[in-house]
C-alpha cells in the first residue's frame, strides 16, 4: 500500500480531529462579548472576511484548520488570532509558548472535553481534587486493563500477522481496514469485555461508531447535520444504540467480579454515578478505536519507508525477546519501538489541533490572553517547526528525541491522560 493511497483513506478522519474541537468551542457560549475579545486584539492575525462568518470562510478555502494554521504562523509568528463570527480565537504554534501555557496543575483534559460537549454531555467540570481522582481513576483503569488483557491482544495481533503470512506477496493489502479492524476487537474487549468476543457485536459497535464518528467533526462544523433530517436521525439513533449497549454492560458488571479486568470495571469500582461512567466509557471507546488504528496504520506505512528503521527495529525486538516470550515488562524495554511510535504521532499529525479555554488572564511572551478566551494548540504546526525538528516533513527516528514535545504530544493522543510539566 502506497503512502499517497493511506492519506488518502485516512484524510478525512484526521481532519475529524482538527474540526471537532474548532466547532465545539465555537458553538459553547463562554459569555464572553464583544469588549473582552476586544481585549486581546494586540496579538498578531487576521480580521475577519466577512461580519457574520468572521474568518470561517478563509479555514474552508484551506481545505482543513490545520492548513488554515500553518499558513497564519508563516505569515504572523508563534502567537496569532483569527475570528470565529464575533469571537476573537487564539493560536499557539510552537514549543516554547506551549510550555508557556500548559498548566501542570490542570486535570482537565482538552480532547475528552471536546468530545462530551460534542456528544452533549457535561465536560467534567469538577473541582481540582476531584479531576485528579478521576484523572488517577482512568490512569488505573488503562493500566489493570491492559494487564488484564494483554494475552488477547497477542491472540489478536497473532490471527492478524498469520492471515497477513496467507497472502500471496503481490495481493494488495487493505492495511486502514484491517487495522481499524484490529483496533476494535481489542479496544471493544479491553474496555467493555467478552460480550464482544462475538464478531457480530464487534461489526455492530463498529457501524455505529463510524456513524457517529462521521458526524462529529464535518456533520457540526459545517451545520449540514441539523439541515439533514435524514443524517441526524441516523446519527442519534446511532449514538443511541451505543449508549443502550454501554449502559447494559455497566448494569451486568457492577457488583460481580469477573477473571477479566476491563475500563469499565475500573470506574465502576470508582466513586462515579451511571451517567458519569457511561459518558467516561463512550469517550473512551470512541477516541481509542480511532487513535489505535491510525496509529498502527501509520506506524506500519512509514515502516515500509525506510530499511534502516526496520533493521534497527527488528534488532532491537530480537535483543529484548530472543526466543522467549513477549511479555508486558519487556514490552516497557523496548526504548526504540517507542521513538518509532512517537516519530509516528509527529509526522501523521494524528491530533493536529486540540484547545483550552483560558481560565484565568494570561501571558504569552509579551501578549495578554483575557479570560474565557479561546486558545487552540496547533500542534501540526508545532510538530513541522523546523526550528525544532531537523527535517520537520521527513519520517526519522533519533537516538535522543525531543522528549518533551513527544511527550506532550503522544499525550494529546489520549482521550484522559493530560501533559503535566514536569
């Protein structure tokens, strides 16, 4: 499979993320009036193309807000502002004013938030304390499930590569299909647990969530959901479904202990309501699915890139496995694979954009960002920054990486972990 062709089966569900987290800023009210944006009108950008729109029509001209990005930080710099209608919107577009603004004592995650005010559901908004105990909960949670779980996803990872091995060499591939494939058996499995041993559930959940999923970026973007009486009821009755199949399993699991650990067992035994849970499991299943397939399509496309890569990753696999078992502390050794994972995350830009509301009045260098406005991470801006990246456009794996920005960024990748400064 060509890189050319991956892009462009995957263009559209990566550009979901750019849009999704734009539309639901945009469609909050954050009371926040004409005078207060007014404020932050110092800070280098654009003025809007037309009264109503603001600058929307120029981010549809660009193809994506991610383009529409890159091209306002070539032209204005690290720190700039556009217009959404009559809301001023702040940018950030490289390394050091993201350190500037990422706060290590915030909890609350900006992609999860973006996603549960999508879906409608409430974002989480609860005292410090009680952010970090969820925050702890789901850190627990992906841990004790993938522990739990680790022999299915070899099983899985096995059937795969042995139907691969069936292959004639010159038989195409369909690698995003299959990967998506894989990713929900696994993730369906380790967050919600045996009922989707059955393909036929597997097949279910996966309609439903790319029904969903369609819709969350382009459908609320460009308003054509509300417009399209068809597609709405098709995407409720979608997001139905998934509830009622979640909220079953959380009725099934609570109170009884089962040999398999899954998420969902996790916030169970947290101190969390039905609702809560069932909001926390959606989330996850969601952004998981989509963020395991993309991830390993990618990390496999690039692969067949470069033999050097390939080379050093198979020594390095041999080193730390031999003939012996693959097992999760050994998985912990392999210092190389990451920085391939990671080197992946950066030059596919799997989340090029997520935000934060400006909680309280800030300082970016010499601007001042007014409270309640909005401030959105350009991080495919960042990850293609030449000043920080050698060979910003190009697929390459270092000996010493960039660990703070590949942190933060294979951070942003996960729906409930947040990047703490350390």
């Amino acid at each position: 499979m060509s890189t050319s062709s991956v892009k462009d089966e995957t263009n559209g569900n990566i550009t979901t993320f750019t849009s999704m987290g734009f539309w639901t800023a945009m469609t909050t009210d954050f009371s926040l009036g004409w005078e207060a944006s007014r404020q932050a009108a110092g800070i280098p950008g654009i003025t809007p193309t037309e009264e109503k729109d603001g600058n929307l029509p120029d981010i549809v001209n660009s193809g994506s807000l991610h383009e529409f990005l890159v091209n306002l930080h070539e032209r204005y710099g690290p720190v700039v502002s556009f217009w959404f209608g009559g809301r001023l919107v702040v940018s950030l577009g490289t390394v050091d004013v993201l350190k500037q603004h990422i706060n290590p004592n915030k909890t609350l995650d900006p992609f999860e938030t973006m996603l549960k005010s999508l879906l409608r559901y409430q974002s989480g908004g609860g005292s410090v304390s009680e952010n970090h105990m969820r925050k702890k909960l789901y850190e627990n949670g992906v841990t004790n499930s993938l522990k739990s779980n680790f022999a299915l996803l070899l099983k899985l990872s096995e059937e795969l590569l042995d139907k691969w091995l069936s292959y004639p060499e010159s038989q195409h591939v369909p690698l995003s299909q299959h990967m998506l494939g894989f990713a929900m058996k696994s993730v369906t499995q380790m967050v919600m647990g045996s009922t989707f041993e059955d393909d036929q559930e597997v097949v279910r959940f996966q309609k439903n969530h790319g029904t969903v999923w369609s819709e969350i970026g382009k459908g609320f973007l460009d308003g054509s959901l509300d417009k399209n009486t068809t597609r709405k009821k098709q995407y409720e009755d979608a997001l139905m479904q998934l509830e009622s199949i979640l909220r079953n399993i959380i009725k099934e699991r609570k109170g009884r202990n089962f040999s398999q650990h899954v998420f969902i067992d996790s916030l169970v035994q947290g101190n969390l309501n039905d609702q809560q849970i069932l909001e926390d499991s959606m989330i996850f299943s969601l952004a998981s699915c989509i963020i395991t397939a993309k991830l390993c399509t990618w990390a496999i496309c690039f692969l067949t890139t470069s033999e050097e890569v390939q080379k050093k990753l198979y020594e390095e696999l041999d080193q730390v496995f031999g003939n012996g078992p693959i097992t999760p502390e050994k998985i912990e050794q392999l210092r190389y694979c990451r920085h391939v994972l990671c080197e992946t995350v950066r030059t596919a830009k799997l989340t090029p954009v997520s935000a934060r509301l400006q909680d309280i009045e800030g300082k970016i260098d010499q601007f001042i960002i007014p409270r309640e406005t909005l401030v959105l991470y350009a991080l495919g801006v960042v990850l293609q920054d030449p000043n920080t990246w050698p060979s910003p456009h190009r697929y390459e794996i270092f000996v010493i990486v960039f660990v703070t920005v590949v942190f933060c960024v294979c951070t942003f990748c996960n729906p409930f972990l947040s990047f703490e400064e350390k």
